[in-house]
C-alpha cells in the first residue's frame, strides 16, 4: 500500500482564473524521503493542504480526482481525523507554538486527542528524546533557537504518531547548520520509525544528500520526478530550481566538453573532479 | 554614512546581545551582517533607525546620533524591511500598502501614483495591485513588503532575511535589484544567513558571533576562511569547500561561486598533459 497516492488530482481556489495545481500523479511508498521544489507558485504548497485536508476542509474551491493519504480516502475526513496519520510542520515554528513550556506545546496535540496522561507523558519524553530537545522541556518556547523551536514543532507532530510527516520549507529561517541539523534528525526520524517524509523545500543544497526522491512541481504540474541525480538535469536548470552549486558547476564543465557525472555533493564532486584532475 | 561606536545593548532581563561593535559603513556600499540565529544580526540593524538604542556607545546616521532623532524622522532616509512581512503588511490592498508611507511623507497624489505603479512594475507585483497582501504567497508578501518602503526611496535599505521564502528565480533576481540600488548609489545592508546568495552577491561581510564582530572584509576572504566560518556556525558555500578540498592544503583560492570554480578548473583541466593512451 502507497503512504501518499493521488491520481489525477486538482484544484483551483474560490475566485482564481486557473488551477493552482492540475492532475496531479503520484505514489509515495512507506519510508521513502522525497524532496519537494519547484518555483514558488508552482502549486507544492497546495498539494500539502490537500495532503491534510486543509484543501477543502478551511480553503473552498474546486477538487477533483482522488487522494489517500495512509489508505485513508482523504475526501470527507476531518483534519483532526487525518492529523494522526500525517502529520505537518510549518515554515515558521513560530506560528506552531504557543505554550508556555517546551513540554506543554509537545502534548498539545495528544492532550486533544484524548490520549490517557500516562501514555501521553510518555509520548512526550520519546518525542522529545528523538528530536534532541529533552533537557529544554521545562523552557518556554520564545527562548529556544529557531533551530531548537523546530525540534520542538516536530516533536510535538510525532507525538502523535503518524506514519506520514509532511514539512514545508521548515529550515527557512534558520542558519545552514541548524538547518542541517533539522534535515538529519528528519531523515533519523525516517529510518528509525519507518516515516514517509515529504519535505517541500527550495534549498536543495543542504537536503540533497538525505533525499531518496525529488519531485519538481512548475505550473500546477509535476514535471520530474526521480532520484536526485537523475532529476538534476537540464530541464530542472531551466524550471529555475536552486540546483546544489556543485551539481550547477557539473553542468557548466560538460557543457565545456569535459564529461563529469552529476554530483549531488560536494563530496562526490571533489572525488569526480580530482579523477578528472589526475 | 553609519557608525557604530563601541556599541553594546542589552535587554531589560540583562541578556548582553551586542558587545562593544565598531563599524563603519559608506554611503554606496553592499554589506550582509551574517551569523547564526541569536547572534545579534536583527538587534544592530536596528540601531540603524533608531528602533533600538544602544545601552552603551552610539550609533550615527549620516553625522547625526539616533538619540537626537525620532524614528520617524531617521526612517525618511533609513529603510528597514523586516524579516517577516506580517509584522509590516496591514492594508487591504497591496497598491494601498504602498501609497501609505508617501501618504504620511505628505507627498501629492500625482506622485504616489507614479512611484505606486513604477514598483508594482518592479517588483512584479502588478497582477497584485487590488489583492489583499494577505492572500499573497510568503515570497510574495516579502516582495511587497520591500516595495511598500523602497517606494519613498530612503537613502540606505536594510533587508533582513530577504532571501527567505524566495525560490531560485527569485533570488536572482533580488541580486540585480540590489545590485540596481547599490550603483544608484544607495547603501544596502542585508542580513541574512544565506551562504550561497552571499557567495553569488560578494558583499563586504560583516560576521558577528555572540553579539560581536569576529570578521569583516570581502566575502571572497570571509566565506573562504574555515575558522571564522565555523566559529560563526555558519557553513562554507558549496563552492568554497569543494576548492578546498581540490586545492593542496594551505592555497589561498578566494573562489566562492560556480562561475570563478568553472574559470579555474578549466584552466586547470586545458593545462592538463595528454596522456599517452589518448593521444
């Protein structure tokens, strides 16, 4: 069974002239980490509120096709009835916390839920623990780090423990190395908890490396759709993708006639490119 | 001209954020204040409009001390785009939210028009013009907010985080915009974390760590220098690593973008011998 399946899904918002997103194509298997880009427009962003049906849930206009997200038939459920399989991180962490203690704003969720106190402390600590940000529980969300208040989003997502994690533009407002930190413990996530992981992001330096699977959006449409070094051509340069720059320098010295593979990494370019060298 | 003269500023729960700062920025010059999240960047830029004052030292803009003039008056020639739009972005439509600033500056109808319409053009935000600012995509919303005070055309524009939220595109196309203004002779100070856009832009960075200033020079020397880079905790662009780890220990190559890598390695690659079997 696919985590995430969408067969010819669309939708255009009350009142817009064209479709923000049009038949839409894609299965997600269990586990995978798939990369999300596109410019902005491109539709992504409304393909994950269809995801946790915010689309048509909280924003009206037109859906057609089908969607099932975690085998359920996302059409007619409520998101609170989805929020247990799949779960969403903001771009700002922000606007996803406002309690007064790291710990109160991870149990959030489950407080609603009506998971039983023990259970939930529980779930707390694990969440916690697996985000790297036990020792801040007792601290109010305004003190930690960007980087650390998107740990704790996360954490408080998990919590409730869903198969699927959809995260959009999550390290945007932080600096690269928290914003690596993230990506890790998301891909730790992945691996450890056999999590489905779409990650909508323009940065493709830094979450590259963690990806299994890239899929471009421009248009409304999906226009590739396959393992980073395979969809990192020319027709991502030209959609205007934020290549990784080593992978960019790659497409610059073939076109200069001299044969290197796509690198996604600056690791793999030094290796291609000291060969090149000798 | 902005000088910074031994500043230091705490906030009233005694949390230091600025440690004795020195710095001198000219008119006409392209500056990114870097460093890691809470290393102070917000808190000095700032001080350039006299939103913060200094616990200690003083700041000046263009020969006058910010304690001698309101915000209001400073922000005539000092421009601050915050990081988030929202905290900005309050009127119902995106072509009123331009005209407010002119309309408080008390310029005449004919000329807001004019300076309304050409950055809509700009900024390509002309479908926009009736929307709400709120039904706008985040990158979107940020492009508004810049025009909304690029629009009374203050003489230094400070960004904060203006690649934030934006795609590939357009970033690119922040980078000529702002190279537009710098050759209008406007200073630019933006703050931001953006390794990569930096490399591409190659300001003059300004990198602060814990409230002080531990670098300052061209990007092409600060981005290349493992140490200040990682005591900044930022990273180096991808660039940069790689000639690092191309280049024998030690070399100094400067190269922090994808052009000036392809420059060198291609004469690298042409200089080259032809190996016997080849030939």
């Amino acid at each position: 069974m696919a985590a995430i399946s969408a067969h010819n899904l669309s939708f255009k918002y009350a009142g817009a002239r064209e479709p923000s997103m049009e038949n839409i194509n894609i299965s997600i298997e269990k586990g995978e980490f798939v990369v999300l880009t596109g410019p902005s427009g491109c539709g992504k962003t409304t393909l994950c509120r269809c995801l946790n049906g915010l689309i048509p849930n909280f924003y009206s206009g037109d859906l057609t096709g089908e969607l099932e997200v975690d085998g359920l038939n996302v059409q007619g459920k409520t998101t609170a009835e989805l929020s247990t399989h799949i779960g969403f991180v903001f771009q700002n962490p922000e606007n996803q916390l406002f309690s007064l203690s790291v710990e109160r704003d991870v149990g959030f969720g489950l407080e609603n839920l009506g998971v039983p106190r023990d259970e939930a402390i529980e779930r707390i600590s694990w969440a916690m623990r697996a985000t790297g940000i036990l020792e801040l529980r007792d601290k109010a969300p305004y003190e930690l780090s960007g980087g650390q208040q998107q740990r704790a989003a996360i954490a408080g997502v998990i919590a409730m423990h869903p198969n699927i994690l959809v995260l959009d533009e999550p390290t945007s407002f932080l600096d690269p190395k928290s914003a690596e930190e993230i990506v890790s413990v998301l891909a730790k996530l992945g691996h450890d908890l056999e999590l489905t992981i779409l990650l909508v992001e323009h940065r493709l330096d830094i979450v590259s490396r963690f990806a299994n699977r890239v899929i471009v959006m421009d248009e409304g449409e999906i226009r590739l759709d396959g393992a980073p070094r395979e969809v990192y051509g020319e027709q991502a340069r030209l959609i205007g993708i934020g290549l990784p720059r080593v992978t960019m320098l790659s497409h610059l010295l073939r076109n200069d006639g001299f044969p290197i593979p796509n690198p996604i990494t600056v690791e793999e370019a030094t290796n291609e490119l000291r060969q090149l060298l000798k | 001209m902005i000088s910074v003269h031994n500043v230091s500023f705490q906030y009233p729960d005694g949390a230091e954020v600025l440690h004795d700062v020195n710095l001198e920025i000219n008119d006409g010059e392209f500056i990114a204040i870097m460093g890691e999240n809470g290393a102070g960047k917000t808190t000095l830029v700032k001080m350039f409009n006299g939103l913060l004052k200094p616990t200690n030292g003083s700041v000046a803009v263009d020969g006058v001390g910010t304690d001698k003039r309101s915000v209001a008056q400073l922000s005539r020639n000092v421009g601050l785009i915050f990081q988030n739009p929202d905290n900005q972005l309050f009127a119902e439509t995106v072509e009123q939210e331009l005209g407010f600033s002119l309309k408080n500056f008390g310029f005449s109808d004919d000329v807001i028009k004019k300076r309304v319409s050409s950055f809509l053009h700009i900024l390509d935000l002309e479908r926009y013009a009736n929307s709400s600012p709120f039904v706008l995509s985040g990158g979107e919303r940020k492009r508004v907010a810049l025009a909304a005070i690029l629009v009374w055309d203050p003489k230094h524009v400070i960004m904060d985080e203006p690649t934030i939220g934006q795609d590939y595109l357009q970033k690119d196309r922040l980078r000529n915009f702002i190279t537009q203004l710098v050759s209008q002779g406007k200073t630019v100070i933006i703050v931001t974390h953006d390794v990569e856009f930096v490399a591409e832009c190659k300001p003059r960075v300004i990198l602060l760590s814990h409230g002080k200033i531990i670098g300052d020079g061209p990007a092409t020397r600060i981005l290349t220098d493992e140490k200040l880079v990682k005591d900044a905790s930022l990273t180096m662009p991808q660039i940069a690593s790689l000639m690092n780890q191309l280049t024998e220990a030690g070399a100094q190559h400067e190269i922090i973008d994808v052009y000036s890598a392809e420059g060198y390695l291609l004469k690298k690659l042409r200089a080259k011998p032809v190996s016997p079997l080849e030939s």
